[in-house]
C-alpha cells in the first residue's frame, strides 16, 4: 500500500553502538578489523516446513519457508539482512513460474499480498465490520495463486524482519530512497533465483501501490542490467506516475480528473448501481466536458455552473460544498465530508470502508485512516504467528508490518515518471513480456483512472493488450472481497497461461 503522512512513529531508528576508546580495542581490531556498525543478536537460520492448502477445487501440497539474503556494499560488506517468505510446490519442473511479490508504503512489508490477497493461507482485513480484535486465524485461502505459480514475498529493510546492519544516516542512504531501493531489492531477487536454482524458471514480478512504482523499474534494472529477463509484471493498485498526483504543476487538471471516477464509483457502489457500463460514462464525461470545463475556468462563466451540477450527482455530496470548491473536489473533503451525516469517515483505501470518528465537530479530520489502523494488528498477529509457531523461526525481534519511520526517513526526490518509463522500456525489448494492471474502483490512494490514462498514452507494442488493465469492486485492498479476489485470481490464471 501507499502510506498517506504519518500519524505518528512506528519504530525507533536503529542507532550506532557506543564508541569503543582505543586503549579498550582487543588486538584483532587494532590490527584492522572493524566492528559491526550495529550489534544485534543473530537471526535464525532458513527454516522450511510441508504444509497443505485448499486452493480452488484441489488439496495442495508445498514448502513454506523463511529465509534471509545478506546485503552486501561494493566492498562485500553484509550492512542488511532482508528476510522473505516462499511458498514452493515440490517437483523440481524448471517451467513452473515464480513469482516475486512486493507491498510498497514506503515501509511496508509484504504481509499485505501474502496473507490477503495471492499467498495459501489468508486472514481477513480491509473490509467493512473487520476489527483489530478480530482473532488473528489464518485459513486456506481459495484465491491463492500457489496452484499455478511459486510465490516469495520479500520485505524490504526497515520492514518485517528485515533489518539495516548500519548506522541511521547510511541506511537511509543505502536503502530509504527511490533509486537505491530499486538497486538493492533487484539484486535479492537474483540472489534467491541463484539460491534457489530457479534462473531457468519463468520469472514474475508483482508489487503493490509504490510496490507498482517498484516493480517496473526493478524488471528494467534485472533485464538490462543485472541479467535476468521477466515473463510478466502485476501491478496491483499501482502508485505509477508521481508527478500526476503530488501537485507537481498547478497548471495541470489531472489530478481532479484522477480522482473524480472513483469517489463515483463509491457513490454508485452505495446506490447498488456500480456496474462497468455506468464507469463508462463517468469516464467519457471526465474525459470529455469536464476536462474541457476545467480549462475554460473563469473565461466561461457557465463551465463552473455545469461542473457543479455534474459532480454533485457523481459524488453524492452536498451542492453547497460543491459549489464552494468550484466542483474540485479534493479526496481529503471528499472522505472528510461524505460520511459525515452518520458521523464516521472513510478510508482513503476504500471510500466505503468506514469507521466511527472520534472528533466528528473537528474542521478537519484528526483520526488516522480507518483502514490503516485496522488492519495493523490482524496482520501483525498472524504473521508472527505463522512465522514463530508454525514455522518455529524463533526469534525476538520486532516484525514491522508497516513502518511509518521508514516511511518518513523515505527520500522521494523529484516526482517523476521513472516507471512509467522503465515499464515502457522493458516491454519495448521483450515482445513476450507481458503485463497486467489492476485496481479496485474506490480506491482515491493510487485511483485506477490514473492507469487507465497512462495506459491509453502508450504505444500499442505490437500486440493488443501487451498491458492489460482490469478494475474489480472495492479499494486499494479489493481482494480482501472474495469475489474480487477470485476474478483477480482469474485474470492473472489467464496471464500465466494456466
């Protein structure tokens, strides 16, 4: 997922051991070895066990298996330890796929896509009437992808258990910024392919919100730089193009168009009238007239007129505050204002998930997103659960299922369209490379009619659908529905040629 500001910090930074004075150095380090920057208690070694799931009409059996690969410097120095989770179905065929998943934030693991969406076992969260009370119990889940692909669910540094060995400034150098992330994170992928045998395998790469900003760009780095070509990539509530959401020109209508199709969605969700045929016509209209209005702004006294008329029937909001924001509806107004009658507020992930709020009189919202802090504990829970009991990788340290340290430590640099331009770049050289799109239509975190205008501003690369777009009910987190989870599951069956 993509963490919205944080509300307040999740993890204390690592920070350096005392200095040792020099009178106290044993020989060997007076000699020249140096110390380890940070000094933490070991991590277990790997640890697989056979488990069986009930996945679509069959039994299935497999490996589950934690593990760690060391991050190493140019030097060959280990300064991280990035700790995954794999699931692989024995039998040694070097056609099965594996498929390499990854949750975004900045700080999030990958518990998200593991326990809620593709992983075998699954345990609920995201959907209206989930609670942090709800017992953390892991079941089979039917909408698992183990049946067609291997799946490894990496958590990047600062995140579940992985974890920097350096200090605070130089792991924000090395790990907390857009590029160096990239770098890093393709070379563990490579690194469990070695590990594993699996270079012949057919290779995916799925990745979530800024996951969906990672996984282009680590295809492009692993292909042209590292050396291992992707069969496919599944950006999955992508957060693509940066530029188009942060404000990056206030010249620019796009982020009003952006989000006003899904506040519609969740509107026409809420009528039980939310079908592909009625997005149709939001879209044709956010294309169209509104695009034009928006342009013509105070040099057409009428365009304001229309627009307001127009989004209030969208969004369901009050004309008044329509009209007081000339129909530009920003997300923040419109969660903080669309619920606000039954006193509760919606979630940024998904409109219509919502939860009481405790300052209902407050200008502005002063509660975290509902989403978010619901979903901490069931996730957290199960996970440690699964890892240290089951699995019986014992270890102490904390698990980070979402870290909003990492988060703000995080180096943005300038919003650009670096994926959007390494995804162009990796299809472009590999005719066979395919890639799949989805989104949930409520979603006003990464809205999917971003994608669906990115999508339509690319060459067509010589095959219809090279890049397929699909947009099922729900949020950020459709999955967390069964039904949206099944025809996820679905398309992505058809992708892998299963």
């Amino acid at each position: 997922m993509r963490l919205m500001p944080p509300a307040a910090a999740a993890l204390l930074l690592l920070t350096t051991a005392p200095a040792v004075a020099q009178d106290d150095k044993p020989a060997a380090a007076k000699a020249g070895e140096k110390k380890a920057d940070i000094d933490l208690p070991p991590l277990p070694a790997d640890r697989s066990i056979a488990q069986t799931a009930r996945i679509g009409a069959r039994t299935l059996s497999y490996r589950a298996t934690v593990g760690t690969i060391a991050v190493r410097d140019d030097k060959g120095k280990e300064i991280a330890q990035v700790v995954y989770t794999a699931y692989t179905v024995p039998g040694g065929d070097a056609r099965r796929p594996v498929t390499f998943a990854f949750n975004g934030g900045p700080g999030a693991s990958s518990v998200y896509l593991n326990m809620g969406a593709i992983g075998p076992k699954r345990v609920q969260f995201g959907a209206q009437g989930d609670a942090p009370s709800d017992a953390p119990i892991a079941r089979d889940n039917p909408n698992s992808w183990l049946d067609f692909t291997d799946l490894v669910f990496i958590d990047p540094v600062g995140t579940g258990f992985s974890r920097s060995l350096i200090d605070a400034e130089a792991t924000k150098k090395a790990f907390y910024a857009n590029d160096p992330d990239v770098k890093y994170l393709s070379k563990v992928v490579y690194d469990w392919l070695v590990k594993e045998g699996r270079l012949r395998s057919p290779k995916y790469i799925m990745g979530e919100s800024y996951g969906g900003y990672r996984v282009p760009r680590i295809a492009y780095e692993l292909q042209s730089q590292i050396g291992v070509g992707v069969n496919g990539l599944i950006l999955v509530s992508p957060y693509l193009d940066p530029a188009s959401r942060d404000d990056a020109t206030a010249l620019s209508p796009l982020p009003w168009m952006v989000a006003l199709p899904s506040m519609a969605a969740a509107n026409l969700e809420r009528q039980g009238r939310l079908t592909p045929a009625a997005m149709t016509q939001v879209e044709e209209y956010v294309r169209g007239d509104y695009l034009r209005d928006l342009l013509r702004g105070r040099s057409d006294p009428e365009a304001t007129a229309r627009i307001v008329a127009r989004v209030t029937d969208l969004t369901g909001l009050d004309p008044a505050l329509v009209k007081k924001l000339g129909g530009r509806v920003d997300t923040g107004t419109y969660l903080r204002e669309v619920h606000r009658a039954e006193g509760t507020i919606g979630s940024v992930y998904d409109s219509n998930v919502t939860a009481f709020d405790p300052f209902p009189w407050a200008a502005e919202q002063r509660a975290n997103d509902p989403i978010l802090d619901a979903l901490i504990a069931p996730t957290t829970s199960a996970m440690v659960d699964f890892t240290t009991r089951e699995l019986g990788w014992k270890t102490d340290a904390r698990y980070n299922a979402l870290s909003y340290s990492v988060n703000a430590a995080w180096d943005r640099g300038k919003p650009d369209d670096a994926p959007v331009t390494d995804l162009r770049k990796a299809i472009a050289v590999d005719p066979k490379m395919q890639v799949m799109i989805v989104h949930g239509w409520d979603d006003l975190s990464c809205p999917y009619f971003a994608s669906r205008l990115l999508v339509d501003q690319m060459p067509a690369f010589g095959t219809a659908e090279r890049v397929r777009l699909r947009v099922y009910p729900g949020g950020h987190m459709f999955y967390s529905r069964t039904d949206s989870g099944a025809a996820f599951r679905a398309d992505a069956r058809a992708m892998y040629g299963q």
